[in-house]
C-alpha cells in the first residue's frame, strides 16, 4: 500500500534554490517540448512521493519497537524487593566465570 504525499508546494521545499529549475524556466522548457502544455502559469509545481510497500512494513516495524519497553520493570521490582529484604545473595564463583566468560569474547 503506498503512500502518496501530493500538491506540496514549493515554498515548503527546502531552501536550495538552485535544485529546482524557477517556475518561468519550467515553462519555456514545456512550450519547447513535444508534449502539450497541461499547466498554466498559475498553476503551482506540485511534488508526488510514493512510499514502496518495503518502506511501509519498516515504518510499522519502526512504531511496533519503539512501543517495546527497554526495561523489565516486573524483574527490577523482584530485585529490588529482594535486596531491600536481605534475600539477595551473589554468588561469586558465578559472577567471576561471568566476567571471565565477558572479558575471553572482547
């Protein structure tokens, strides 16, 4: 399903002037062409964009992992309850082939 963004005008574009050909410019070239003219001169330039069905899944995607929370709060709550009763034991053996384990892949 694309996305279309039309009729933007060009005042919203950005500043660089020089990327867009003027719109007196634009003209003279559609007079020499072999098309004919579509437009008048009142008639603004308008852009189009379409967005691939690609990049709509990865905007879904993007939503989706922005909404996932960094943190387990359940598991930091059981934690803290536990240090703040006394309950929490590390075990040093384990914590030590941990930092070695850590240290080997770096």
């Amino acid at each position: 399903m694309p996305i279309e963004i039309i009729n933007l005008p060009t005042t919203q574009q950005s500043g660089n002037a020089s990327a867009r050909p003027s719109t007196a410019a634009a003209n003279a070239a559609n007079r020499n062409s072999d098309q004919p003219q579509k437009e008048d001169a009142s008639t603004p330039i308008t852009d189009t964009a379409t967005f691939t069905e690609t990049a709509t899944q990865l905007q879904e995607i993007e939503s989706k992992i922005a909404n996932i929370a960094v943190v387990d709060l359940e598991r930091v709550e059981a934690l803290r309850s536990r240090i703040d009763g006394n309950n929490y034991k590390i075990d040093d053996n384990n914590l030590a082939d941990s930092i070695l384990r850590f240290e080997s892949q770096l």
